[in-house]
C-alpha cells in the first residue's frame, strides 16, 4: 500500500492532466448482451489482492478482466497469477485508453477516497460502468460529481456496500417496515478495530482518511438501514488516544443521530477499539447482529428466538454478483451512487457537529 500511495501522488499531476477519450458509446450497450462482465481493479492494494479478486474466482456474473497499478512489480505478479493479457493492464497515466477495450465493462475504483471522483468520472467518460469503494468521496461536491459524470455517460454507478447485499443485514432492514416489534425507538451501532500502523492513507487527511469515512460508514448505515430513515440531526465528539500518530485525523468518533419518526442512534467507531455490533430495540423487542459487518457474514438474533443466521459464501462475490446482474437486466442497483451521497450528506454534518461542539441538522 505504501508503494502505491506513493505512485498515486507522484502520478496524480500526470493523470489529471491526461486526455480524456470520451470512450465509445456502443461499449455499454454491448456489455449489456453478454452473460459474463469484465471487471478492471483500480488500485492493487489489500482489498483488491485479498478480498476482490479471490471473490472474482467465485462470481458468475463477472471475471477479473484486467488491472490498473502504477506498480510494475505487481502488475507482473497479478498477470502470471490471473493470467491477464497484456493489453489489459493499465497504469495511471495511460487509464484513458480503456475506453477502447471492450473486454473491460467495469472499472472497480479500489483507492484511497480522495481519488474516488477523478478516477470514477475519468471511468464513465470512457464508457464503463463504475463500482467505487466505500467511502463514496470526502465530500458532498464529489458525490454530486461522480453521480452527474455517470448519469451524463448512461453507465451506472455502485457503491461497495458488500453488506447491503448481505441477507443477514436484509432481515434487519425487513423488520423497520414489518409490525413484528412495532416501531424502532433506538439504534445501538459500532464499527472498529486497533489498527497498529502509524504511516497509511487512512491517517492522511488529504487522502480521505479518518476513521469516520472508514469504519464510521458501517456504523453510520447500520442505524440508517435499521431505522429504514435519513437522520435529521446529529451531535458528534472526535478524539484520539494515539495524538502521535492521528495528527490529522480522529481515531475514534461517536456520535448520536435523531430520526424523523422519533428513533433515536447510538453510534461508535474506532482505529483504537475492537467492535462490531448492532442492536434495534423497537416498541416490543429487539434484533441485534454481532458482527454486523464481517467479511465472513454476519449473525444474530431476535427477541422471540428467531436467528438471523442466513449464510452466505462469500459477500464480495454477492455483492459483484448482484451489481453486475442489475446491469445486464438494466435494472436497479442495490446500493447506487444516491445512496453512497446519502451517507457523505450525513458524514459531513458529523464532521461539522464535532468541529462546532453542537447539534447540526441535516
């Protein structure tokens, strides 16, 4: 990840200055006529290498057709492992001409989040589909952007929400429009773990770290998909018990969100604290997951007894799986770039709460 940080900022005056092709409008359409997507990783880095590309072994919807690295090392180890041709594999400065090759229909942005808007708007100009990390971007404006760049282009745009496609988190979301319990009076959500390293993006505020946008996410959307509501106001408090190493950014951010219908949210996370749970208690009982947001699926149960306990073999693939499925039949994706733009709307008016020591509505 160092390497590539550091090819991403020495590259970054390049390619943003780099020519943008406006990509052959025929791509999309033709990509729709086919069983199988091709899929391009932007940025090589643990989640694409552990997580991404193993998950693109299992998919049936989609195959890891190609990469984007401004490391040469990797580039090379990628291609003997997945054998990827050649002409598949791009760096940041020569990205553009992936409009050109109609073996790639989507390009999977896996980079630090203040590259998120460049990168997914550079995509859709060429004529590919998006999938972005989460979180979105660092900001509201960014958000906007990347969503009118698609929306200009007739590509979609996903947000990697890999639990939203997870069914576990689906029985929770289910209960908010269901009377089994009633209505949800408050949201317990916590999402974190210790973090060990002291020089990585996500303690770099230009690159869009902080533990809010990260983990906070997790947190954030378990008390929004709970709830099935937008939070109307928010007071929030940052802190850090590691100064030496969170100069810029906070490790841990807590804060309590209030909700149209009266529900109110608890809500933790944290580069210094191990945790990952979440709890709805309602007029007439609760739900909980503990984790709520694990790579391996999550699990839980209900006050009546009932398990939240549906498995799933893989949430990556799922999640690619369902995405590409929504673009071949041209129907609605489960997590597009509106609701990545909901969670930022609500990440900068934490940030704000916390800055001004006060309640800011949303």
């Amino acid at each position: 990840m160092q390497i590539e940080r550091r090819d991403f900022l020495s590259t970054l005056t390049l390619a943003g200055a780099a020519a943008l092709f406006s990509g052959n409008p025929l791509l999309a359409a033709t990509a729709q006529k086919k069983e199988k997507l091709g899929i391009a990783l932007v940025g090589l880095g643990y989640y694409s290498t552990d997580l991404l590309a193993p998950a693109l072994q299992m998919t049936e919807k989609c195959y890891l057709a190609g990469i984007v690295t401004g490391t040469p090392a990797k580039a090379e180890t990628w291609k003997a492992k997945y054998k990827i041709p050649d002409k598949n594999i791009y760096n940041y400065q020569n990205f553009d001409q992936i409009a050109n090759n109609p073996d790639i229909d989507i390009v999977y942005v896996v980079l630090p989040p203040s590259m998120h808007r460049e990168y997914v708007v550079r995509a859709a100009k060429a004529g590919k589909h998006v999938f972005c990390e989460k979180p979105m971007a660092p900001s509201v404006a960014d958000c906007e952007a990347m969503i009118k760049a698609c929306s200009s282009s007739k590509v979609k745009l996903a947000i990697g929400y890999r639990c939203q496609h997870d069914p576990n988190i689906q029985a929770i979301m289910k209960l908010a429009k269901e009377p089994k319990f009633g209505k949800v009076k408050m949201v317990t959500s916590a999402a974190g773990y210790f973090d060990a390293r002291t020089d990585h993006w996500k303690q770099n505020k230009a690159l869009g770290g902080g533990v809010m946008g990260d983990m906070g996410v997790y947190a954030l959307q378990g008390a929004r998909l709970a709830t099935g509501e937008e939070p109307i106001s928010v007071f929030a408090q940052a802190s850090t018990t590691r100064p030496e190493i969170y100069k810029e950014v906070e490790e841990t951010m807590m804060f309590m969100l209030d909700f149209p219908s009266g529900a109110k949210a608890s809500c933790q996370t944290s580069f210094g604290i191990n945790m990952n749970h979440l709890q709805v208690n309602y007029e007439k009982g609760w739900a909980k997951l503990e984790p709520q947001s694990g790579y391996n699926g999550n699990k839980g149960s209900m006050s009546d007894g009932t398990l939240i306990q549906f498995p799933i073999k893989n949430q990556q693939a799922k999640q690619m799986d369902e995405d590409c499925d929504a673009i071949l039949r041209s129907t609605d994706l489960i997590a597009p770039g509106e609701e990545g733009l909901r969670d930022i709307r609500v990440v900068e008016a934490i940030y704000k709460s916390a800055a001004a020591g006060k309640v800011i509505k949303i």
